[in-house]
C-alpha cells in the first residue's frame, strides 16, 4: 500500500482510501445519485473538518464519505510555511492514524459501543503527481455517489443509522 521509496511527511497532495471494516454500510447512504450521511457519518465528517488543528501542515481538499468507504484528498504543505518546528511536521500516515482513531472513538462514545472497530485495517494511498492528476482525483472524488448504486450488502437495512 505505502510506496516503499516515498516520504509520506514530503510536501504534497495525497489521495486515500478508507474503508469501513468488513465494508459496513455505516456511513450513509446514496439516494438519487446524492450521499445522505447516517449519523456516523456525520461524525466522520467533523472529525475530518477538526484535522488541521492537529496538524498545522495539513490543507483538507476533496472530501466524499460513501456508505462503506471514504474518498479524500489530503495536503501537506511545507512545515515552515505551516509555522510547525523542523522535525515536528507529522506526515500522511499519523493524520490517518489520527483521522480514524478520533472518529472510531467519536462514534463508539455516541453509540456506546467502546473498543468497537470501525475501519478496516490501512488504507490506500496515491502519491499526486501533477495538477492534472489532482483535478482527475477531485473530480472522481467529488462524482463518486453519482457513480454508485447503493445495495445493501448481504440483504441488511438500507438504514446506517
């Protein structure tokens, strides 16, 4: 998953994948080509918008919650620029680390279920290359309900509340 040669703390836009364990439709749902966010996602969601006051190097880009999984575009700017200490910078896997143990936390408190795993184990990541490939991330990104067709797996409620 992780490219063997890249510093994931280097400057740059990042596109990653986080799924839901066993892929649980936990977070919504898509009606009409639009996601409805459940309550968890909902949660999710703030978790995401609350990231950069953990890390001072991080820019939110794209953002798309979907029933199982989540789609975004993750920034790290230059830590001097940021005002973050040399060597104090945090890099792409502590923000993910972070991103779903406070919304794994968030979402246990509210529904009483502590210790309950809420993601899959890693995540999938691409290194951004070009402006062209961040406008192709963005936009796949931001359609990805459109895109869809939301079956409940195995027979379960369409309901993620």
């Amino acid at each position: 998953m992780r490219h063997p040669l890249h510093d994931y703390t280097t400057p740059g836009a990042y596109f990653i994948t986080f799924v839901t364990l066993d892929r649980q439709n936990l977070l919504g749902t898509i009606r009409d080509g639009k996601f409805q966010s459940s309550k968890r996602g909902k949660i999710v969601e703030r978790t995401w918008f609350d990231l950069p006051r953990y890390f001072p190097n991080l820019q939110l880009d794209a953002f798309q919650l979907m029933p199982d999984h989540v789609h975004c575009i993750m920034i790290l700017v230059d830590p001097k620029l940021s005002g973050v200490l040399p060597g104090k910078a945090k890099g792409i896997p502590q923000v993910v680390q972070a991103f779903k143990g406070m919304s794994a936390r968030k979402i246990n408190r509210v529904f009483g279920t502590p210790g309950q795993a809420v993601w899959q184990r890693g995540y999938n990541d691409r290194v951004i290359r070009s402006e062209r490939e961040l406008e192709k991330f963005r936009q796949y990104t931001l359609t990805n309900p459109l895109r869809q067709v939301f079956r409940p797996a195995d027979g379960a409620s369409a309901s993620t509340q």
